[in-house]
C-alpha cells in the first residue's frame, strides 16, 4: 500500500497526542508521582508479559551486565527525569505548550550523540536547532511593559520544559547505547528471530529504573498515603491506562513499524507534528486559547524537527 509508513506516522502523531492529553488529566488528579509509579509499573509488566510470550523469558535473558547498566541509565534519565519533568510542566502551563518544548528534544540527542557517540555536528543540526528555538520563542515571548519582550508561560513551566526535551534527548542516546549493546550480546543464531522484540526489552529495563526511581521519591517525601488513595480515583486510573496504551504500546509499537515502511527522517517528521495536532483539543478539554503566535510558533518549531531529518 502506498505511503502505509506515512499514515501509520500520523497515526502515532495523533497517539503521542492523545497521551499527552491524558497525561495532563491524569497528572492534576493523580499527582505526578503517583501517575508515573502505575504508568511505568504498568508498562513494565505489559512488556514482560510481551516478551515472555515471544522469547519464552519474560527477562531479557541475554543482555550483559553493560547493557542493563546503559538501560537503566536511560530509564533515570529519560523516563524519572524526563517524565517528572515534563508532567510538572503540564501542571504548569498545560499538554500543549508541553508538547511545544518537547520539539528540543531532537536538539539534545543531537548534542548527547556528539558526546557520547562522537557524531559531528552539521551546519544541517545547528539550522535545525536555529529554527525550532525561533519557534518556541515564537510561541513563548511577548510584548512587555515599555515595548520589551517579556515572557508569557510561568518560568519554572519554561524550565520544567526544557529538563524534560533533556530528559528524552539525552535518554535516547543512552538508550541507543545499551540497545546496541543488547543486540550485541544476543547469539547470532538467536538475533533473526528476536531481533524485532528486543527494543520491547529494553524498554522493560527502563521501565524498571523509572518505576523503581519514582517509588523510592513516593517513599522519601512521605507520599505513600496519597499513592494508596490514587487507586479509587476512577476517572485518574483511566486517563491512567490512556496514557499507557497509547504511549508505550500503541505509541511505541507503531513508530517502529512506522519506520520499517518509510524513510526514518519522514516518521519522525510527521510524527512529530502532536504540538500542532493538540492545539483544538487542549482548546475544548482545557478551555486553552488559540493564538496566531501560538499557532505559528508551533509550525516553526516542526519545521525545525524536520529539518533534523531531511536535510
């Protein structure tokens, strides 16, 4: 069928979105810590279940001690960090400008990459990290008192923002390494047949980290009352297990076979495009203003993931 990868990138588009949006509900009933603790531990669990039915182990049997160590480096980063992160700034200025900040991402897996994989960096990378701060400053900055740029979003939303586009940049990375190092650690005579699932594993282990991160927090700061009581709030639960199916399962599954089918640089270009499809929703569920600022600051910022990709 001709552009399936295509359509099946919009349709993770419109998954990210979905999740971000839930993730807005669920954090403001939940708690972010609460939200992270079932949405990880749920995940982890699918992913075993996943990899049990597959491989027969629900572990991943043949990742070496380097991988894990990669793995769970990922997971603190990019799922307790990132996530906490990004789910703050959800409470602070909502999903949509949210989803606006994530756009860095691209920009700090471009720089991790080149420290910890000692990629260069292209006049094509630092045009793309040109355009995609021109937009969110776009989306971010207005007129002030006597004429000055001031900005429009609360700044510890800005910086939350920015720690969780971190978060997920710098954990992509890492999670790189230690995937790699997992294939590697697979027998070749095993690799043609699990090769496909092994990200499932990998993301078990991080799911791991990040669920085992955020239940220590609960257990330091004295918030175990309140993650018992999340339980019975049934409308929380539910945005809960939105965010999980259309996230890791749906979310993750279809963006690698999205990229099986069509140029990597094109999925994620379109799948990218969640700050510009969660504008009308974020305007009807959360009474979020439409602005032409707003609007054509999130369009910049596209422009600057795509050209990450296809230039």
């Amino acid at each position: 069928m001709q552009y399936f990868g295509e359509l099946i990138s919009l349709g993770v588009a419109f998954s990210w979105t979905i999740t971000a949006l839930a993730s807005e509900v669920g954090s403001k009933r939940l708690g972010v810590l609460s939200l992270n603790v079932w949405r990880l531990g749920l995940a982890m669990v699918c992913s075993a279940a996943l990899m049990w039915v597959v491989t027969g182990n629900p572990l991943p049997a043949h990742a070496s001690g380097t991988a894990w160590f990669w793995l769970m480096l990922s997971g603190v980063v990019g799922y307790f960090f990132g996530d906490w992160c990004l789910f703050n700034s959800y409470l602070c200025f909502g999903s949509r400008y949210g989803q606006l900040f994530m756009t860095l991402a691209p920009m700090f897996a471009a720089l991790s990459a080149w420290t910890f994989l000692g990629q260069t960096l292209g006049w094509n990378s630092l045009i793309a990290m040109a355009v995609t701060l021109t937009g969110i400053a776009v989306s971010v900055l207005g007129r002030g008192e006597h004429h000055t740029l001031s900005l429009q979003l609360p700044t510890k939303g800005i910086l939350y923002g920015i720690g969780a586009a971190m978060g997920q940049g710098v954990g992509l990375i890492l999670s790189k390494i230690g995937l790699d190092q997992y294939t590697a650690d697979v027998p070749a005579t095993l690799l043609p047949e699990i090769e496909h699932y092994l990200p499932f594993g990998a993301n078990m282990i991080r799911c791991l980290a990040g669920t085992a991160c955020f239940m220590l927090w609960i257990l330091m700061s004295g918030n175990l009352p309140q993650f018992k009581k999340s339980v019975h709030d049934h409308k929380g639960m539910k945005a809960m297990l939105i965010t999980v199916l259309f996230g890791p399962f749906l979310g993750v599954g279809f963006s690698l076979m999205a990229v099986q089918y069509t140029a990597a640089g094109i999925a994620s270009t379109i799948m990218a495009l969640s700050p510009i499809l969660i504008i009308v929703p974020s305007y009807y569920l959360f009474q979020q203003k439409i602005t032409t600022k707003g609007v054509v600051g999130a369009i910049i910022s596209i422009i600057g993931v795509s050209l990450f990709f296809l230039l």
